[in-house]
C-alpha cells in the first residue's frame, strides 16, 4: 500500500496520543492537517505561529521520535502556517518551516513569503553601505491616490498626503504622521504618497520599510558590526517612509538609531512619513525626546469611513475588477462591514468568489452568510488591551494591579493568563505582549505560557478559568 501523507500522520499520531498528556494532545495535535508526504517530508498545517511556535518549544523531540520510526533517519517536518486572515477567502498566510534533525528552529530562520497585498521585493534589500547603488523604493504602484477614495473619515490625512507629495521636505507637515486603526488605509496612503513623489520628481529617493524590516536590519548591522553603514544608508534617502512605527515600541536601540537618522534628514529638508496605529499620546514604550519629534509635523487620523465612503469603496473595486453586483448588495455589505477596510473588500472578493465558484447568483441570503463570516471574524481579532480588561474584570481587578509587580499567586495567574491569550489571540510578538503586560520581557511571556498551559492539564479548577476566558474572548 502506497502511503499518504494522512497515513503516515495518523502512525505518528498514534504514538503521540500514547506518549502525552490527553489535554495536551486534544489541544496541540487534534487541530493538525497533515497535507503533503514528499519522499521523507510531511508536510503539516498548523493553525496559527503561536501553534508552530508551541510544538517546536514542547513537542519537538517526540515529534522526532514519531517521524524518525515512520520515515527513518532523515526525515523532515514541514509545517505550513494557515491562519484565519482577515482578507476572506483569499490565499492562505503559509510559511514552510524546514523543521527536525535540531532541536529547536529559531525565529529567524522562518522564511514569510510575502502575501499578495505587499509590494513586492525583488531584492531583499539593499546592502547598507555599498555606495551608488540604485535604491529601489519598494513602493506598491497599485496603492495610489486614484484608488484612495476621500471621505470625511480621511480627508485630512489624504489631503495633508497630496501636498506632502507635491512638495516633498518643503511643507510644515514634517514628518507626516498618519495613524489609525487596522485596515483603514494607513499603509495605502503611505505608498500613494511615495508614489505620486516618484511620478513628480522621479530623481528622489524614496524608501517605503516597515518599522519590523527596519528594525530587523538595524538588529542586523550591529551584528555584523557596521551599525554606521546602516545609518548612513538611510540618511541618505530623500523621501523616508516608515510603516507602522508602534512597532519600535520598546526597542530603545531601534529607536535611538531612528532618532539619529530621523534628526539628520529633517535638518537636510528631507521628508519623513510615518504610519502607526495609534495617536502620539497613545503610543506605549517609545521614548520621549522621539515622541515630541513626531509631534512636529502633522498628526493625521484615519477614522472609519461613514457608509456613503463604504459604498463608493466597494463600487470602485468592483468597477476596477469589471464586476457587476446588484446595488442592494454592495449597500447590504457596507451597512454590516464598518470598521475595516480591507474586511469590506475581503467580504466583497469572497463573496465573488462564493458566487462563481458555486455558480450561485449573489443574493441577499448569500450576502448574509459571507458577512455572518466576516463580522465573527472581525470580533475574534482582539487587543491586548482588551484581553486585559476581560481578564482582570473576571478575576474582580483592575488593569493597574494585573499589570503591578506584585507575587501574590491569584494577580500572577492573571497576569499569566493574560500574556497567554495574548499569545493565542493576537498575532503580537512575546517581546511586545511583555512589554504591554506590565513591563515584562519575552522569556517572562513565555514562561506564563507554560505554565498555564501546564496547569491547564493539571489544575481543574484552572482549566475552568481557561475555557471561561476563551469563551469571553471568542464570542
Ligand atoms: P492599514 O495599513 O491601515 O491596516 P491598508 O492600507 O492595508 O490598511 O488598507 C486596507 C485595504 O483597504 C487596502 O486594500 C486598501 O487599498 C483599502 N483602502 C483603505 N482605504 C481606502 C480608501 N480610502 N479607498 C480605497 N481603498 C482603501
Ligand atoms: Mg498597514
């Protein structure tokens, strides 16, 4: 008998079951797919990084041992990382991570291929230092002003957007903050303003990076000792643009070496965009003296756009992809999808897709289905904030002493189980859950992990305040 991917899954699952804790294999291997056996290589979907991450770290060498006894000494585990995104039906957010034959894999060996709605990169990027290279803006040319829609959600932040871009580094409006919630144009406007510049003055230099490849590069160039390299490199940019910089929030050396480069360009006339997620005055862990530099442009909000935006987006869209939806349609779906963007648009491509594929026509009924969907999704995308909140009101606490230094058990346990679920919630990194969490570093954040999850299986009256907590999370 030839063997399947699922066959040989099923063998390895087998001895796993006998091996482990029920809680643990009912939590940690029951959601598994196995999707693919090439020669020794299975190839496994796990649900969200959080998982991969977690079977590394725990199960990694019974894993070994199951793989090793199916498909001998070389063989290799691939896992594919599915999450539930939020553009609907589209292509899955997977990642092949070569595993086995190690211990552990680290983070950085991960390779994300970049989903559909980035600008692609044809080189990684450019090496800090090496002089006279062509520099490449990695701006996406379909994120542009034509297909930014104006409302009165964002007519401020798209207009200060226009003039920055007809006069690069020569308005007040430097830097040029634009802050919002998810999905509501932050990253679209930042390119469209980088791109009108490269329409207007196409010998500028224009770099679009988000804060994450910033900083990852930055990381980088101590590593290998040429920490100046990189700052010269991005001083010498005209047009810097830096996408959601909330995520430099306590990273002192990033942000230092951003201050740096940050002061360097201003006083050269250079223009600075940034984008972030939340208002200066809100944002945690990011120093002072770069606060009050941001503070000297323009602070511009993108708030959710009213219905009658809602609308134009999606006709526009739809008119763009040449299709034709019945007007109570798109009206249905933009009376039920408010506060995101790229979820309206989600719902109308799945909704799209749902009607060819099935060869359904696109009825109100199938409108309500596709929305049902979203607007569950969209609730099942909480903050960390939020995950606070919810667990220090069930523990009868407030935030201020979840997130205090004190060791008494029943504020630790909370205090646990809130980096765990935000570990199992939200998409953020241990470092950034710690450091929202009262302060806390990474290896603290995956300490509580642990510890809940083993107390999960051990503690009953623990196991209750789990599944109570998910439930208060997921409805
Ligand atoms: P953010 O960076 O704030 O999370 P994005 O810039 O990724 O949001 O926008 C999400 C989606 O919504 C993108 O597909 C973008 O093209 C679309 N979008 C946002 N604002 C507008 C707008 N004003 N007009 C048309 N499309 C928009
Ligand atoms: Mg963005």
């Amino acid at each position: 008998m030839s063997r399947t991917a699922q066959s040989v899954w099923e063998n390895c699952l087998e001895f796993i079951k006998d091996n482990i804790q029920p809680q643990a294999y009912k939590t940690w291997f029951e959601p598994i797919v196995a999707v693919k056996l090439d020669d020794n290589a299975l190839s496994i979907q796990v649900p969200s990084k959080f998982f991969y991450e977690w079977l590394e770290e725990h199960y990694v060498k019974i894993l070994k041992v199951a793989l090793n006894k199916e498909l001998g000494e070389n063989a290799k585990l691939v896992y594919i990382i599915k999450m539930e995104n939020t553009y609907g039906n589209k292509q899955p957010f997977t990642e092949k991570i070569p595993s086995s034959n190690r211990t552990a894999v680290k983070a950085q060996d991960v390779d994300i291929p970049l989903n559909n709605k980035s600008p692609e990169l044809r080189n990684p990027f450019i090496i800090p230092g090496i002089r006279n290279v062509k520099i490449e803006s990695q701006l996406n040319p379909n994120y542009n002003f034509e297909n930014f829609l104006e409302g009165d959600s964002n007519r401020l932040a798209r207009n200060a957007g226009l003039a920055v871009a007809s006069k690069p580094g020569g308005t007040s409006f430097n830097p040029l903050l634009i802050f919002g919630g998810v999905g509501l144009g932050k990253t679209h406007l930042a390119h469209a303003i980088g791109v009108d510049i490269k329409d207007k003055y196409p010998e500028k230099t224009v770099l679009y990076i988000s804060a994450e490849k910033f900083t990852q590069q930055y990381i980088d160039s101590v590593k290998k000792n040429n920490r100046n390299d990189f700052i010269h490199f991005y001083q010498i940019i005209d047009i810097l643009i830096i996408d959601d910089v909330q995520f430099l929030s306590g990273k002192s050396g990033t942000q230092d070496v951003f201050f740096h480069i940050f002061n360097h360009l201003h006083q050269n006339g250079k223009q600075v965009i940034l984008t972030s997620d939340k208002a200066p005055v809100d944002m945690q862990d990011i120093e002072q003296r770069l606060l009050s530099r941001f503070k000297w442009g323009l602070s511009a909000e993108l708030q959710s756009p009213d219905f009658e935006t809602r609308v134009s987006i999606l006709k526009n869209k739809l008119y763009r992809d040449g299709v034709e939806m019945p007007e109570e349609i798109i009206e249905y779906v933009a009376k039920h999808i408010k506060t995101n963007i790229r979820e309206l648009e989600g719902a109308i491509i799945s909704l799209i897709a749902q009607s060819s594929f099935n060869k359904k026509e696109i009825t109100t009924d199938l409108a309500k289905q596709v929305v049902e969907k979203f607007v569950k999704n969209t609730k099942r995308e909480v903050s960390i904030d939020y995950i606070q909140k919810i667990v220090s009101d069930y523990f009868q606490m407030d935030v201020d002493t979840l997130q205090s230094k004190t060791r008494k058990r029943h504020i630790v346990q909370a205090r646990q189980l809130a980096m765990f679920f935000a570990k199992k919630f939200t998409k953020a990194s241990l470092a950034s859950i710690g450091s929202q969490i009262g302060k806390r570093d990474h290896a603290t954040v995956l300490h509580a992990c642990k510890t809940v999850d083993n107390l999960s299986s051990t503690d009953k009256q623990f196991r209750k305040y789990v599944e109570d907590l998910t439930k208060k999370l997921s409805v």
